[in-house]
C-alpha cells in the first residue's frame, strides 16, 4: 500500500525535447485555421483555402545553428535565422489554441520590424521548444559558463602541480649542494 | 459589508476556479529554467497598482454613470411611457458594464506575472490570449523608468525594457510583442533597474550577436593564493641556491 504510494509520487523525468524531429505543425493546427476561418463569417472562402495551404506547405527545420521555416504555394517563403541572434522569445496562447493544445512561439531578431521574424505556429511542446531556444539564446550562459569554468580550473590545478614540481626539485638541489 | 465583500471574494474564487479549468488559464506563476542555487522570483505588481486600477475604475464609472443617468432622466420626463419601458434595459446599461470592468481589472492583474533571474526575465500577460515574453538582459539596449502624479501617489512605476531593434512603441502598447518588456506596477522599479543595469555592465558585448568576451576575465583571473604561497617557497630556494 505504502509503496504504490510512493510510486505514484515519482515524477516521470521530463525528456529534453528532440528538435531536429519537428518538422511541420501538429494536426491541431488545421483545427485551429478552421476554427479561426470559420470565425471571420463572410471572409471563410477566401481565408480557408489560404490557412489551408499554408497548413500543408509549412516546414520546420531545426539544427545546430538555427532555424528555418518555409511555407507558400505559390509564393514561397523561407526564413532562416540563427539561435544567438534571438533576442526575445514569445509565447502566446489564444483561448482556442489552449484547448486544442497549442502555441505560439514567436522568435524576434534585432530587426527593426515590430513583428515577429518568425512565428512558429502549431507547436504542442511549445514550452519545452522555449526553453531550448531560451538555453540557445544568447546571455542565458548556463551550458558556455559551466564549461568555462571547468576548463578554467582545470588550468588552475596544473599550474599548482607544475609549481609544486618545480619547488620540489628545487628542495631536492638545495639538499644535493648542502651534502656536498 | 461584511458579508458582501466575503460573498464577492467567493463568487470571485468560483470565477477563477472555471477560468483555470475550462478556460485553462494557467494556476501556476511562470518560472525560468535555471540552474541549482540560482537566484529566481516571480512575483505580481504592487498592491498599489490595483489600487490604482481601482482608482480610475472608479472615476470612470461616475463619469459615465451620471452621463447615462442624466440622459435616462431626461427620456422620463420628456416621454414619461418611453422612460418607464425602458427602465431595465437603462439599469442594465449602466450597471452590467460596471461589473464586467470591475472583474475584467482583477482578473488583469491576478494574472500579470513578472520572474527575474540573475540572467533573464520573463513576462506573462493576458487571460484570453496569454503572451509570454522572455528577455535576456544580455540583450538588453536601455531601460526606463516611468512614474506619473497619480501613480506616485499609489507608490509605484513601471519599468520598460528595450531589446536592439525598432518598431515596438505603435504596434502593440503595453502588450509589447516587439523588442520590449513592460513591467507595469512595480514598488520597488529602482532596485530591479539596478540589478538589470549590474548586470548589464558585466557583460561586456554590445549587446546585438557578437560573440561573448568573457573568456577574457576568466584567463586574466589566474593566481590563486596557493599559486602565491608556492612561488614564495620557489623564490626562497632560488635564493638560498644563489648564495
């Protein structure tokens, strides 16, 4: 009785998230532009078609080094942008997109336009997916200052064993010329 | 009064309990991933900035109320049948917006969240839409600071963060989505502009994607007092050889 008590407390451990496997957006995300197409009324003819080819044709591609995200049919686009030059990360939520289990992570650049660079729509894991870009970004230096540091004391503990080397066959010099 | 303020403060605990679970607005203050001992707090704007929503909550509800008063008195005495049939529906213009405002302006600011770290900070905002904005202070370009009269006399001020890049002041107010957070309410505003600012003076990049220049400090730090203490006993043996 006790132990499945117990059991039940163990938290799962929360795998980092493999971002070279998004790809696309998650299906919810036709749910949504239907929802939101069907919400402007008279407009849903011309709205539906567009967020429905924007659905099948948008790509992700996360790597080492960046991002980039394609969409369009006739007009394609591509956007590329590297992890160090992210300089705010939002995420938001809509009503809609909560119950369905999305987000929004929106990433901005140094650019001089008020709108996001890039918006990543149809994320589930989208607060796992932040706090990775969050780890990328630069100035949160959790993973640079730790290795810093490592690499730092490293050098420190071979100085030491150096200068004790060196102080010890100094000793052994001054031994060797008081015997003579 | 008594009683009317516990009854409120319940249907308001009733509110809120259908808004996290139906509407999943999160029961949870935001955090920041951080490393062991690291120094993090979340906290909401100062009580004073309720006060202060309140304050103007209340001005504007004389303001319109007497307007709409005045004018529905004006109906009753012109066309005294109009004035009576329209009697509910003049009660409900006047005191249903009242209410919704009134709710609207504590669920507002029940759900502003402000997290600081030693590195970042993050900014949560919104019961329908929910934004979250999360800033390094690395990429912070300046800070101000903004009190007006009325918000002095509430005792507080809002912060407003600015990341490199244009755009954001027309665009989206106070929500800020573009290269700038806003931390409205603050009591204390001078003391986080002054971490943010030590911070910010640590960091010795211009704050726009160049590379880190702290492995600089790192290698110029050097000696440790064992390193001293062993090259005294070095210098001391070099000497007595020399003699």
């Amino acid at each position: 009785m006790n132990q499945t008590a117990i059991e039940a407390q163990v938290v799962p451990v929360k795998q980092p998230l493999d971002v070279s496997a998004i790809r696309g957006p998650a299906p919810q995300l036709l749910t949504y532009y239907l929802i939101v197409a069907i919400l402007t009324l008279p407009g849903v003819f011309f709205v539906l078609p567009a967020l429905w080819f924007r659905y099948r044709t948008l790509q992700y591609k996360f790597d080492d080094e960046g991002i980039s995200m394609r969409w369009g049919l006739f007009f394609r686009r591509e956007v590329l942008l590297t992890y160090r030059k992210i300089q705010d990360i939002h995420v938001s939520r809509g009503i809609i997109q909560r119950w369905l289990g999305l987000a929004t992570v929106s990433v901005q650049t140094a650019s001089g336009s008020a709108t996001p660079e890039m918006s990543i729509e149809g994320i589930l894991e989208a607060e796992e997916l932040r706090d990775y870009l969050y780890a990328k970004m630069r100035g949160s230096r959790q993973n640079v200052s730790t290795a810093q540091s490592d690499e730092s004391s490293q050098t420190e503990n071979e100085v030491t064993e150096l200068l004790m080397g060196i102080r010890d066959n100094l000793a052994k010099l001054v031994d060797a010329r008081e015997v003579r | 009064m008594e009683n009317i303020r516990r009854a409120s403060e319940w249907c308001y605990q009733g509110l809120w309990y259908s808004l996290t679970k139906w509407f999943l607005v999160p029961r949870d203050p935001p955090s920041l991933p951080s490393t062991e001992g690291e120094w993090v707090q979340s906290f909401r704007p100062s009580e004073g900035y309720l006060n202060y929503l309140r304050f103007f909550f209340w001005l504007g509800l004389f303001a319109i109320d007497i307007a709409l008063t005045i004018g529905w008195i004006a109906i009753f005495i012109a066309l005294p049948i109009v004035g009576v049939l329209i009697t509910p529906i003049a009660l409900a213009i006047i005191v249903l917006p009242d209410i919704v405002a009134y709710i609207a302006i504590h669920l507002r600011y029940d759900t502003t969240w402000y997290v600081l770290t030693d590195r970042s900070m993050r900014i949560r905002r919104g019961i329908w839409t929910i934004h979250e904005t999360t800033i390094t202070f690395e990429n912070i370009q300046n800070i101000h600071i903004h009190q007006g009269p009325v918000e002095r006399y509430f005792g507080f001020a809002s912060l407003l963060v600015e990341t490199a890049g244009g755009g954001g002041a027309q665009a989206h107010g106070a929500a800020g989505l573009g290269h700038r957070g806003m931390m409205e309410g603050l009591s204390n505003a001078p003391e986080i502009r002054e971490l943010i600012m030590q911070r910010i003076k640590q960091i010795k990049s211009a704050g726009i994607g160049d590379d880190h220049v702290d492995s600089e400090t790192s290698t110029t730090r050097g000696f440790t007092p064992q390193h001293v203490q062993l090259l005294r006993e070095i210098n001391q043996l070099t000497a007595q050889l020399a003699t």
